[in-house]
C-alpha cells in the first residue's frame, strides 16, 4: 500500500489553521485542507505493515490502507466507494472524530502516525465536489416499515441503511431540525451544518421520510409506534447531563454545556432569540467563565465562549494533568492517555487540573465566583491539599462533565425497556434488540455516551440486526 519507502522519505503534514485571531471573529470552519499532491504524498506514508492496527483503532473499521493507496494514486472515486463501504458519514468523522486509528498506526510507534482523518475528509469532500455522492435507491421494497427515534449520527446510519435495504423508513427527531448533538451540540467552527443538510437530501431521495418537531413519549406515544410500525430502533442519544451537586448549583448563572452550546449554534442558523433560548439568553459576552470538565464539550464552551467575547476563559478538571506524551511501549495501539490541546485552547483559554469544586459564590442571585480546593489523587483515591483553598472570578459556570445516560422520561419510561447497570437500554452488540423483541436500540442511548464514529458502527450494525429480523437475512454489511 502507498509507496514502499514513502514512510521512510516523508515527515507526518497535517492540515493547518487559520490564525487565532482570524478565526475566533467567526463561526465557520477554519481548517485549511491539503493541496492535492501534499495530500497524496501523505497516503504514500502507509507502509503496507501487515497487520494493519488501524482497522482494531477505528469503530467503523475503515478499510484504511487501501483508500490510503487509492489516495495515493489519485483514483478518489475508487477510494471514496471504499470509505463508504464502511462509513455513512464520512465527512462527519473526518471532522470531529479524534482519530483513534491514527493512535493505532504502526507509525505512531515513532510517534508520526499517517494523517489519516485528513485523508478521509478530502476523499469524501472530493466525492461532493465532484457529485460523486448520489442517493443509493433500493430497486425494490420490502412491504415493511421502521421507526427510527433520534436523529443524531446513529439514527441517521441506522435510518439510511435501512431505506437502501428497501424498508419504509420514518426518523422521528423531537427538536426542530435533524442532526441531535452533530446539530445542537458541536459548534459550526467544527462541523457546519450545511454537511448535515446534503446528507438529509440524499437520505429523503432514498427514501426516508423526516417528522421533526415530534417527541416520541411526548407528542406522538410509543403504542401508537408499535401499531403502525413493524420495528423501532431507539438512537435518542446519552441526553442526561451529569449535576453540580454543590451549594450554589441553583443560581442562574450555572448553567449546562448543552443549553449553551445548542443556543449559539441555534443564533447561527438564523432563529429568533426567544426560540433559541427558552430560559433566557445565554451570552459569554463581557463575563468571566468558568467551564467544569476538561473533554471536547468543555473545549466547545472554550471556543464559543471566546467567539462571543468573553472577558476571561477558565476551564477546569478534577483529574490530574496528563502526560505531555504517552508510553508508546505500554499504550499502543490503544487509545492513550495524555495532554490534548484542542484548537479552542489556542484561541485563549487558562486550564487547570486536579481541582474540585466545592461551592458557588453569589451575591444579589448572581453568580460571583467559584470556591475551590487542590486535590492529590494518592492510591486512586481522591484527597484534598490543606491549605489550597482558592476561588476563581465567575460570572458564567458551564458544566461539561459529562453525561448519565438517556433521559427517562417520556420515551423510556413509555417503551418500558430493560435498562442496564448504568441506565442506558440494555440490547447486545449482535442483535440490538431490546427485552421488547419489537424495539432495538443503538448509540449513545444503548452504550452511553460516545464518539461519532461509535454511534455511526451501531447504527450500521442495528440496522443490519432489524433487516435480519424482519427479513430472515440481510445483506446490509455488518
């Protein structure tokens, strides 16, 4: 695969950024692509290794090495029909994925893995640019109907593959657009939502039908599902966020990462501000933030906060610093732990780790401050520093901490599934079904929350499960 030597004659060259100080003026993409031979002499980096670690790194299990040498000749529209072969939405993941695959490279052994997720993102882009991409209709249907509830990447997947298997496919989504979180949750500067927008026209000339604005558990009941439908696949997604549980969580100030995130990316689109912000309007302007949780969700509060001209950015986490560089010998080819710096980190952000919360400050109803403490983690078990006791200025607390699985209420509640130790809708990995045989689940909602990639593999993998279910075989890929 690639050029025999390429590995050995070429450096890792990833894309770059627009400047900081460009870029935080706006809320659009900023990364800037390879130039078509910088890109293929790139993909001639994959040195053919055998046992290509990548495949076990990717959730979707891209068949790397082999777009990576089609990239390398220049045959795109045979690399691109490889990459679908794996991967719906590919110029999802070759966005905002962190690119397990590249952890597992043999390459990263010397710490220069092959740029992988750029290579992904300019073959898939290539295709649109080209139209490539075309709706893939059935030849024929099969007389029989799902519903597939939540339209994040899972429900997309889940909902697009069963369509090209002939089924009669309704996606129900509760908010006003399709997309969950790729939608609400991940800031236009990642991921605009004009990519999600040509994907929905593909899907509906294949023949999915959209009812948005509609809450199964809500406005339309899950029996009323089952009668008219002959399967459902619940993708609704890990919505239920992790609590402040300190003195002080109350103030109007505290708010979740999610109402923050989902009210920009609503502005952007163009919606009133009374629609966007149900609670009141939700503006870093001038303020002093403080963002709780060190993952990409806090990273996103970073950026849109900077965007919106916070006076200062603090983001915290209550685990220890990471290493700068992980021990290759003892980590590869698994996913490992250290530093990540995330562009939104660049634009102008303090960040801090091993500290925990212990109160919100207020005065008048207003969030003041936020009173902390140093912890040392000794044993795995968790102790407070004497003596380091310390507030930071806040005007604005964003929690990002994560989430505790799918909400109950409504859907879950009326579905009357088995959930498992954690909460989340207990189905295995091979059949998706539910302890209702009429209901399958995949995603953030079955796995809790995850990346993408993990939620675009189940949806795959379920819709392959419910066609084998309603047909006696299937011969969508697993």
């Amino acid at each position: 695969m690639g050029k025999e030597t390429g590995f050995l004659e070429l450096d890792r060259s990833d894309r770059g950024y627009a400047p900081a100080a460009e870029r935080v003026k706006h809320y659009q993409e900023f990364v800037v692509p390879h130039a078509e031979a910088d890109l293929r002499a790139q993909a001639s980096r994959c040195m053919n290794c055998g046992i290509p670690y990548c495949h076990n790194g990717c959730p979707v299990n891209n068949i790397i090495p082999d777009w990576n040498h089609l990239a390398y000749e220049g045959n795109w529209q045979a690399a691109l029909e490889v990459l679908h072969s794996t991967n719906n939405f590919p110029e999802f993941t070759g966005r905002i994925c962190p690119a397990p695959c590249e952890a597992s490279c043999t390459l990263n052994i010397v710490d220069q893995p092959v740029t992988i997720k750029s290579i992904e993102c300019a073959i898939v882009d290539k295709g649109w640019d080209q139209g490539w991409i075309v709706p893939q209709v059935p030849e024929k249907r099969t007389g029989k109907s799902v519903a597939v509830v939540g339209s994040g990447p899972a429900g997309m997947a889940a909902a697009q593959q069963l369509a090209r298997a002939g089924h009669s496919v309704t996606l129900f989504e509760k908010n006003d657009r399709v997309g969950g979180l790729l939608r609400y949750g991940i800031p236009d500067f990642k991921l605009e939502k004009h990519l999600i927008n040509r994907r929905i026209v593909q899907m509906e000339a294949e023949g999915v039908q959209f009812r948005t604005s509609t809450e199964i558990g809500v406005t339309v009941s899950v029996s009323s599902l089952k009668e008219n439908f002959d399967a459902i696949v619940l993708s609704g997604g890990a919505e239920d966020p992790r609590p402040l549980e300190i003195p002080g969580f109350e103030l109007p100030g505290v708010r979740y990462a999610m109402e923050f995130l989902t009210q920009q990316n609503k502005r952007n689109a163009g919606d009133e501000e009374v629609r966007a912000a149900p609670r009141g309007s939700l503006l870093a302007t001038g303020k002093h933030v403080v963002v709780i949780g060190g993952g990409d969700t806090g990273s996103d509060c970073v950026g849109t906060s900077i965007r919106q001209g916070a006076a200062s950015v603090t983001q915290i986490e209550i685990m220890p610093k990471p290493p700068l560089h992980e021990d290759k010998a003892l980590t590869w080819p698994n996913w490992p732990m250290k530093l990540r710096t995330s562009t939104s980190h660049d634009e102008g952000c303090e960040r801090d780790w091993a500290i925990l919360t212990k109160r919100v400050v207020g005065q008048g109803g207003q969030v003041t401050g936020l009173d902390c403490v140093r912890v040392e983690w000794v044993g795995g078990k968790m102790q407070e520093v004497p003596g380091s006791e310390f507030t930071l200025k806040a005007d604005l607390i964003f929690l990002a901490m994560g989430f505790l699985g799918p909400r109950k209420q409504g859907l879950l509640d009326q579905a009357g599934v088995e959930l498992d130790a954690r909460g989340n809708v207990f189905a295995d990995t091979f059949s998706y079904r539910t302890s209702d045989p009429q209901i399958f689940a995949c995603g953030d909602m079955r796995r809790g929350q995850s990346l993408v990639v993990w939620a675009i593999r189940e949806g795959r993998q379920a819709a392959r499960a419910v066609d084998l279910a309603l047909m006696g075989a299937s011969e969508l890929p697993r």
